[in-house]
C-alpha cells in the first residue's frame, strides 16, 4: 500500500512539473522576416503580448527572402513577406515537406524618394526605370540641377526589391553602382542626408526628412494604395507552414481584427478593405 501511494505521489509530482512547461510552449512565437512588415509585426506583438501575458513573440527582420528561408528551415513559425513566393521556394517547401499559406494582413505601395531639397515633382515608371538601369544619370536630364543621381536600392534578399523589380524594371538589372540596403530604414537615411540621392520605400517608412514623388502623377498615399490607382501598389503577407494554430492563429487573427488593422494604420500603411 505504502508502494502505491509513493508510486501515486512521484506521478502527481511528475505531473505537476510538465504541465507548467508545456503551457508555457505554447505561447511562444517566432516571427520573422521582411523589413516592411516588421514595424507592423512588431507593433501589434506589444499589443497583443500585453493582452496576452502568456504569450512569448520574438520579432525580427532581415528580409522577405530570409523570412521566407526560416519558415522554410523550420526555426520560424511567421514568415513575414513584402512579395509573394517565388516558384523556387515552392519547390523548396515541397521538398522540406512544407505547406505555406499565406495570410494578407494590410496593403502597401512602394514610394520613390528623393532628398527634400530635390526640386523635381514627380517621375513616370520609364523615368524611374531608366535611373536604375543607368540611362538617366544626372538630374538636369530631367529638368532638375546639374547633381549626379545617387541611386539607392534594397539587397537581393527584400522583397521590396523583388516588387520593384517586377513592376517598375521589368526585370532588367539594377546599375552595379547602386548602393543596396538591407533595410527599408537605411533607404530613408541615406536618402535624407544625400542630396542627389533616389531610393524606394514602403509607406510605414515615409516622413519629413524625405521627398516622397508622385508617380505617372499619383501621389502616393493610403487612398490611392487602398484604391489601387497609385502603380507600385501591393499586399503585405504572413506566411505560416499550414493553417495557423494557437499562438500564431490567435496572433494572425488580432492583426485582422479591427484593433490590429488600426496598428496597421498607426503604422503607416493601408488597412484591407
């Protein structure tokens, strides 16, 4: 009898120590990814951790493709993404045995920039596509000072670039010279404190430091993203392997409700319809 009951006690004690580990696995999140959503992602992980004591959200950047990669490697539950997935990384997922589903959370439209003290008013798609392949090289060429264009661009591993590329390059390659970012914020930088500089940006990332320049004469702005007038305009992704669950359902579901779209909006970027 005596047997028994240390038996029933050292499986009570047991119990005790595994449930409490267990509950605690189940609040913690890894998100991570593109440098345009992370202001959201990061944001919206304060809110809802304080909503959510529970909860355990790690955040970080380092770019579509790298976001993308992590989910893929399995050390990242939330891929953060500013493009969809290319066909390669599908074939990679297949291969690894992974199921990405993406999830829209806002809208965004990529604006170019300019220093602020740069007199030009606005370029079209070809005048831009021909400062990045080396065509235009000089602002008088486009009826602003005689100042070399300092070209600024995103590394290979954003999807910003990714988007940029597609829409406003059509695939052709950027100038050797280009000075590539690994983040949105680096972009805005420098292009604040270089005169001659052109660069690209998501719309979390304007402010008065910089220019921002209409294209083919619309503004860039929440209503003309929102309305898809505005031409280098797109969604935001988060990209989970399979459905969603726990944590990272619950996560996913607070940014679609009303108070994550209006962090989105805090954030600078365009709440979905």
């Amino acid at each position: 009898m005596k047997r028994i009951t240390r038996t029933l006690l050292l499986t009570c004690l047991v119990l005790t120590l595994i449930v409490p580990i267990s509950q605690a696995g189940v609040g913690q999140l890894v998100v991570q990814g593109s440098t345009t959503v992370l202001p959201i992602a990061q944001a919206a992980a304060e809110v809802f951790m304080q909503n959510n004591p529970q909860a355990n959200i790690s955040v970080r950047g380092g770019g579509s493709g790298n976001g993308i990669a992590a989910l893929i490697e399995g050390t990242c539950d939330i891929a953060d993404a500013s493009r969809p997935m290319k066909v390669k990384e599908i074939l990679l997922c297949q291969k690894k045995g992974i199921s990405p589903v993406p999830h829209i959370v806002a809208m965004d439209g990529i604006a170019v920039i300019v220093h602020s003290s740069n007199p030009i008013q606005g370029l079209n798609m070809e005048q831009i596509k021909d400062i990045y392949t080396g065509k235009l090289t000089n602002w008088k060429e486009l009826g602003g000072r005689d100042q070399k264009i300092v070209v600024v661009s995103r590394d290979s591993a954003s999807g910003t670039f990714e988007t940029f590329n597609e829409i406003v390059l059509k695939g052709e390659k950027v100038i050797p010279e280009a000075l590539a970012q690994a983040s949105n914020k680096t972009v805005a930088t420098i292009v604040a404190t270089t005169k001659g500089a052109i660069g690209y940006v998501g719309l979390g990332y304007l402010s008065e430091t910089i220019k921002a320049l209409p294209v083919n004469g619309i503004a860039p702005e929440r209503e003309t993203v929102g309305s898809g007038k505005y031409p280098i305009s797109r969604p935001l992704y988060m990209y989970t392997n399979g459905a969603p669950q726990e944590v990272a359902k619950d996560f996913i579901d607070f940014i679609w409700s009303e108070e994550g779209q209006k962090i989105v909006e805090e954030q600078g970027f365009v709440s979905l319809p």
